[in-house]
C-alpha cells in the first residue's frame, strides 16, 4: 500500500465516479480502477461496488476513509517539513524546483535527462515533476520554490518571466504507418491520444483541430510509457513537443504537421518572493534546461 493508491481510494469515495476522480487526479479512469483492485486484493477488503458508471463505497470503506484522509495530509506535511528542513542546512543553498508534465503527451523535458544533468552539475535543485495545476499549487503553498508552467501564474506573492515558447504542432505515430507527407486533415477519423494533464491544454489541442475542421478520434490511455509505446505502435497519434524519449523509441517518428496555425503554448519560470533567490536565476536555468524550441 502507497500514497497514491490512497489518493485514488479517497478520490474516488469523494466523487462516487472514476471518471470524475482520474479528471481531478489528471491520470486515465482505468488508473484509478487498477489501483482500487489493487489495494482491495492488498487488504482483503472490498472497498468500492459498480453501479451504472457510479462506483459506491462499501461499509469498509466509509469506515477507512478518515484514516486514509488523514494519512494523505501527514504524508503531505512529512514532506512538506523534511524538504524546508534539507534546504534550510548550514552551507547548502537548494532550489526546490518544480517543472510542469507537458499537457499534450510526454514531458517538456525528459526526467532522466534533467535529473542525470543536474546530478553531473551538482546544481544543488531538487526537481520535482507535477502537472501544470498541482504545481502551481505547490508554487502557492511554498512547496516549490520555483517553477516552469505553462501560463501566466498570478499570485500576489510571485515573480515570472518568459521561459519558453512551444508549438504543439508536431505529432508522433508508428513509422510502418505513417505517410510520406503529413497534413494536419489527415488527422480526420484518425486515433488521437488525450491529455492527461489540464484540461485547458486539451480544450487547447481539440479546439485548434475543430477550427481546421479536422475531427479525430480521441482515446484515452494510461499516462505511463508502455501504454503510450504500444498505442503509437498500433497505429495511433500523439501530441508531443520539448525534449521528449518518444523520438528515440525504436519504430516511433516525430511528424511535422503542415498548418498555417502557428500558435504557441508559453511556459514561465515563476518563483515566490518567501525565498531569495538569486537575480540570474532565469538565465541560470534556461543555460541548464536548454529547450529544443525557444522565443
């Protein structure tokens, strides 16, 4: 039994909906519902009964959920407290930085490139990777130091600055099939994997394919990498952009759309005013963290 697996189960008995819990977790339904069977084969206990599309909780359940709330916050706090305590030592001067997961499939940055990099720089920054919303609200919380995320960040107690401009019009799909040349109306009727992440970002992706007038078919899978490499193999699409190991995957091509549409999602490094940090920062980070598509 993990923390996660807890968040799943409290989620899910707060929504009474895996559908409506995996969108407030940005993970797949079938995640939740794994990790529930998981954790029901893992105690013995049946926790949760199908109902149409409505999960509802058992009497064990019910009776469990205020201890699994109430180990989710002590976790939360553990945490929270142990990595103030880590950057608080004499003589160690730690960025707790958190970089947004890319919300169109895949990471802005590769996370074995940026922890291998920062490890051999000796950095002193502590990455952790989030979707867009929870990071921002780790930034708000003071859980994260800084940040790179997508949007504007408004919060009375922050500084940003322009870190990244990133087009989403690049696709990847099995290289057995796909056509010599590529236009985004070929996307019509075609298997198109979704977000997982915000749902802005995903409004963002199927808005810009509906004013083309292009109308794929979208699927939901699981947001981890072998799901994502068998989709692709099958025949599949996905959305990607930044610095990304899906283009090193064997059989896997990145395909460049052709579109007039040249619009850009902008991510920013944003920082709180509760910690000083240094006024190079933003350059210090860009040098570190160079993206493949920059203003």
């Amino acid at each position: 039994m993990n923390n996660t697996q807890l968040e799943y189960f409290v989620e899910a008995v707060r929504t009474g909906n895996y559908r409506t819990a995996a969108a407030r977790l940005y993970v797949s339904p079938q995640a939740i519902s794994q990790s529930i069977k998981n954790l029901e084969h893992e105690l013995g206990l049946q926790l949760m009964n199908k109902k149409g599309r409505a999960v509802v909780p058992t009497q064990d359940a019910l009776r469990l959920f205020p201890d699994a709330e109430r180990l989710i916050n002590e976790f939360s706090s553990f945490e929270s407290k142990a990595r103030k305590a880590a950057s608080e030592q004499p003589g160690r001067q730690t960025i707790r930085l958190g970089i947004t997961e890319a919300p169109l499939r895949g990471c802005l940055y590769d996370k074995d490139f940026v922890r291998v990099r920062a490890q051999k720089l000796q950095l002193g920054i502590q990455v952790r990777f989030l979707s867009n919303e929870p990071c921002k609200d780790a930034l708000r919380e003071g859980l994260l130091d800084a940040a790179v995320i997508q949007g504007l960040f408004q919060h009375e107690q922050s500084i940003f600055s322009k870190f990244l401009a990133a087009s989403p019009l690049c696709l990847f799909t099995s290289s057995r099939v796909a056509p010599k040349s590529f236009t985004l109306e070929m996307l019509n009727g075609a298997h198109v994997a979704v977000p997982t992440d915000t749902h802005t970002c995903f409004s963002y992706v199927r808005n810009l394919l509906v004013a083309h007038n292009v109308h794929p078919t979208f699927d939901l899978i699981d947001n981890d990498k072998d799901s994502l490499h068998n989709y692709l193999r099958n025949g599949g699409y996905a959305f990607g952009y930044g610095i990304s190991s899906v283009e090193a995957w064997p059989d896997i091509i990145k395909l460049q759309l052709n579109t007039s549409n040249s619009q850009l999602l902008n991510f920013y490094l944003c920082w709180t005013t509760s910690k000083v940090l240094e006024s190079e920062l933003d350059e210090h980070l860009k040098d570190w963290l160079p993206p493949t598509i920059s203003q």
